[in-house]
C-alpha cells in the first residue's frame, strides 16, 4: 500500500475539500471518495469525484491506487442512482495532465449528466 496520506498536499485543492479545510457541496462520501458539486458546471448535474487519498493523475498513479479508482467508479455510479440518471444514463470522465485538460493536479472524474452533447 502506498505512504501517501490521506489527504496528503497542503497545497491542493482537492485535498483540502476532502479534509474539509475548503468549502464544497459535497453530493458523496465513503471512506476512500468523495463526491462534490463542479463550481463550473458544464451539464445540468456536473459532480467531481475524488479519492481522499492524494494522487496526481492517472499519468502517475501506482499499483496500490487500482482500488481506489475502481472505488470512485462505483462512487460514479452511486451518484448516478441518486440523482435520477442511474438508468437513464451519464457520462464519467477523467482528464490526464496538462495537454488531457487536466486542471487541478489531484485525480478526478468527473460526473456529467442532464444533456446530450
């Protein structure tokens, strides 16, 4: 398993909403995820979900962090049924890196339903 903390950057964002030391609505939470409202919503319902744990991005992600995204994609579709769109269909998608769109150097999916694109 790896050392990295919980919440392991003073510096990131999304380490801070996870720890509570930045505000969010949050929508979901176990003990490895969160989910939260996007404060630029490019759909109807736009959630971000998060592992607590710090990981930069898929693009670095070790052997030991497997488990926590396929927890955030369960995570995905457990905000799906809560919002009305589990049957009816969303999208779930992660940008990697600068070039990918990456903005906010902590893993994240982002949860877009309400709209067709």
């Amino acid at each position: 398993m790896s050392d990295r903390p919980p919440a392991g950057d003073a510096d990131c964002l999304f380490c801070r909403i996870v720890a509570g030391r930045a505000p969010a609505e949050i929508t979901y939470e176990d003990d490895a995820v969160v989910a939260f409202k996007d404060i630029y919503p490019k759909a109807p319902v736009h959630m971000l979900i998060v592992p607590r744990r710090h990981i930069g991005s898929i693009l670095t992600m070790e052997a030991d962090d497997v488990e926590v995204i396929g927890r955030c994609l369960l995570a995905a579709r457990r905000v799906g049924e809560a919002t009305g769109f589990g049957e009816r269909g969303y999208r779930v998608t992660v940008n990697c890196g600068p070039e990918g769109g990456q903005q906010v150097g902590h893993v994240h999916f982002h949860f877009l339903a309400g709209r067709r694109r």
